[in-house]
C-alpha cells in the first residue's frame, strides 16, 4: 500500500501527534459543535462504488482558518464475509487511522468525535477531504482484508449533516439497546480490546455484556463478532475462568489477561468497582465516575459537558488524572452504557450511590436508572457547590444520606488512629497554608480526596544564593 501521492506522510508512527489551538488550521467537530458523528455501515457490494469519496458541504479549502465545521464520516463497507455486528468495531478503526496521518488529531468516537487538521499539514497540500477518505479506503482494505470494497462520505455542511446525525444516532441507540439484553452471567466468554495502547501501553479494556468497552463503542456483542473474524487482533477472547469475588466482579482469567497485556504493570481487576482494584482507563471513556467523600457519593461527568463539575473540576481535569492506563482508585474511565447496567460500580455501593451528573447525561440515562432514584441526583442545574449538593440531598432523602452516620463514625476511628500511631489521615478536601519566614507571604497547598501517611515532613529553605555560586 502506497501514500506516495498523499501530501503528508501517513502511518502509525503519528498516532499520539497532539495538535494545539495554535497550530491548528481547522477544527473538526468536537464539543463546540452541535451535530457531528461517525459511522461505518456494512452494505451489499451492488450499493457501494469501490473508491468513491464524496463531501457534502465546504472541503478544507473552503474553510477558513481558525475556524470550527461539522464533521460527519460514513463509511461504507461491503465483504462476503461481513456482518452487522462488525460495523462498530470497524468504526473504531477510524480513530486510529485518521491518525496515522501526518496533521491531523483524532479524538473521541461515534458523536463525541473531534478532529483538527495543522496549519503545516495544509501548507504542504493535504487541503481536501478527498485526500482523508483516500487514506481511509486504503487503509481499511489493508488493515482489514475481509473489506473487498468501501467508500467514505464527509458531512460538513449544518444543513447536510442534520438526517445522517438522526439516522446515526438511531443506530447507536439500536446497538445500545440490544447491549441492554444480556449480563454478564449469561455468557461464559468475555473480550479484550488493546487499540489504545499507542495511547495507553498498559490499558487493555475488558468488554462483558455488562461492562461495554469504556469509549462507548465496542458492546459485548460487537467484540464477540470481531474476535472471531480475526482471533490475532486487536480484539480477543478472555475466559473469565474462576470467579474469585461475585461483587467485585474479579475473574482470574480477567487478571491473568491484564497482567499479560499491562507487561505486567497491572495484575488485579475489579470490574464492578471505582474505588478497589479498578479497570484501567485510557484516554477514550465517555464518562468519569469520580468519589466525591465530602458526601460519600459518586458524581458522573461525560466529556460533552463543558462546565465544572460539583467537585470544581472540569473534565480535562479529571480525565488527566483518571486515564493514561493507569488505575486510579476514586477516579474512573467508564462507558454510559455502563452507569446504566445492574452491575455499575455494585462493589462500591452500585447506582444509589450516584449523587450528581451533568443534566444532559441524566436525560439521556433517566428512564434506564431506578425511577426511585431520578429526581434525587442533582445536575448543575439544582446545586452549584458541595454545600448546596449536601443540603440537597438531605432534602431530597438521597439513600446515600443513610451512610453518613457510618462515615463519621469511620472518620472518628480514623482520628483516634491517627493520635494514636500517627497511621493515616483521611483527607476530604483541605486547603493547608504553609507560612513563609516570619509567618508572612508562605504558599498553599490544596489536598483533594486524597489519603496522607508520613512519618515525617521536612520542609527545608533553599539558600538560593548558594546555588549561583559560579
Ligand atoms: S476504549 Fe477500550 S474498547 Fe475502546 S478502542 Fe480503546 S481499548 Fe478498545
């Protein structure tokens, strides 16, 4: 497979490439943008031309710089041997191969997706999008030899973009639905998925009906599908093999499979919990399940919402903190198909410990959540801070209101703990001031859920003049 007429280079070597504001010549889609979506649809080989790329609305050479447009990917595949189920892992793929090329940034998926293109890629001539769903078609064939034909089309035009985002959202919502269908103990095979470790090298997800993959796109069904057209790739089975904790959700097989796949890094998983042993997070989840202790409760914050959090972080904080493959107890990469299964988080408490989520994620979740519970998790709409969210709570006879008492009798024998051997002090949020020389000037430091144990701190003054010694 050539790219010699393509004019920038294209290959894995550019995944990972980050594309500040600065140096962006467009911005494709992403949170600022109303409708926007990708797709891939397995189709009969008469309704597909081989090759065939067509843009409805401005192509990158009509766009002016600095600018933000709609973007809408569909592509179009046909094989003997392809099925329905294999159109979302597919479409997985577009991620990884828009990035391959030389210029352009790939984030997020499905409708959450977020491109933009450099200035220096544009200068060099890759100018149209005739030249991306090139490289798509191309790389599709080649990546995945079961695709004998495929052709893309690009919606950037508001007008344009508005029945393929409908007809787009129904099929996710139809997948999602279907995923709704089965649990975890109906099956006796789970998958893993490892497409984002050129982002995160020692993430691997674990896909269970219960569990749908954290970027949102991959249900149990979907990997299932793909694990058996290609067994070698990205996406494998995983016997779960013993179940050692039934709450948990902790599996040997799942164990075993992260310890391989994290070379080692990682070798425990709790796939039913945030706060023990959690499954790691790459960079792609929808949502983050963050512990908010000052309540004792969960708060949800999906990558669409763009305002702060009831714990004062944005989700580009939080998400800094949470992915990059690792595991961060209280901070958790989930799917929102996920927050809406029986099994959600049940080690650390399950849904009634949900006190908060942005108004548009519990619109879209409120009829799959028990009903009981809807109108007692505050949006930003009802509470603005920690003190509000508590009184509403109390107001609202929030079930996590229960658990309180035991809090503070936890937190008492902490205390006592702590005067006794100097062991561990829990931290809510603490803001500590350290004074400066004669107790004035001095700098602070704010804790956020977080546990302290040491022995000692020392704290040293630095002879500046010392150290410019020539
Ligand atoms: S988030 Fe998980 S399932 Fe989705 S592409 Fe990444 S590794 Fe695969």
């Amino acid at each position: 497979m050539s790219f010699s007429d393509i004019p920038v280079p294209v290959g894995p070597v550019y995944e990972g490439e980050r594309i500040r504001a600065k140096q962006m010549y467009v911005e494709l889609g992403g949170p600022k943008i109303d409708k926007h979506f990708e797709l891939v649809r397995v189709k009969q080989p008469k309704e597909i031309k081989d090759g065939q790329v067509t843009i409805h609305g401005p192509d990158l050479k009509d766009m002016k710089e600095g600018e933000r447009y709609p973007i809408g990917i569909l592509v179009e595949v046909a094989g003997e041997q392809l099925e329905e189920d294999l159109e979302a892992v597919f479409e997985r793929r577009v991620h990884e191969f828009c990035n391959f090329v030389n210029g352009i940034m790939h984030l997020n998926q499905r409708y959450t997706n977020w491109m933009r293109l450099s200035k220096t890629a544009y200068e060099k001539g890759f100018n149209s999008l005739e030249l991306l769903g090139t490289v798509l078609i191309r790389l599709y064939k080649a990546e995945l030899p079961i695709i004998k034909q495929a052709q893309v089309t690009f919606y950037t035009d508001p007008k344009a973009i508005e029945k393929p985002y409908e007809m787009a959202m129904g099929i996710y919502e139809k997948r999602d639905e279907r995923a709704r269908t089965i649990h975890d103990e109906d099956v006796d095979m789970f998958y893993g998925c490892v497409l984002c470790q050129s982002f995160a090298p020692t993430h691997a997800c674990c896909i269970t009906p219960d569990r749908t993959s954290l970027c949102g796109s991959i249900n149990w069904f979907d990997a299932r599908a793909a694990a058996k057209v290609d067994p070698k790739g990205p996406i494998y089975e995983v016997p779960p093999k013993e179940c050692k904790d039934k709450l948990a959700g902790e599996y040997t097989g799942v164990n075993e499979m992260i310890k391989k796949r994290s070379l080692g890094e990682i070798d425990r998983i709790f796939l039913y919990s945030g706060m023990e042993f959690p499954h790691t997070s790459c960079g792609c989840f929808e949502a983050i399940d963050f512990y908010i202790p000052e309540v004792n409760g969960h708060g949800i914050v999906d990558r669409n919402f763009d305002g702060v959090a009831i714990n004062g972080l944005p989700f580009s904080a939080m998400a800094n903190q949470t992915g990059g493959g690792k595991q961060m107890p209280g901070f958790n990469g989930v799917s929102i198909q996920y927050i809406v299964s029986p099994k959600y988080q049940q080690y650390d408490g399950g849904t009634e410990t949900i006190v908060w989520m942005p108004k548009a994620v519990k619109d879209r979740i409120g009829d799959f959540l028990p009903q009981d519970l809807v109108p007692k998790i505050a949006t930003e709409e009802e509470v603005q801070d920690l003190a509000q969210l508590k009184t509403w709570l109390q107001e609202n006879n929030h079930p996590i209101v229960e658990t309180w008492a035991d809090m503070l009798e936890e937190e008492e024998e902490e205390e006592y703990e702590y005067e006794e051997e100097g062991a561990m002090v829990p931290m809510g949020t603490v803001g500590m001031t350290i004074p400066g020389a004669g107790g004035v000037g001095g700098f602070k430091i704010i804790l956020k859920n977080c546990k302290v144990h040491a022995e000692a701190i020392i704290i040293k003054k630095i002879d500046s003049k010392g150290k410019r010694k020539k």
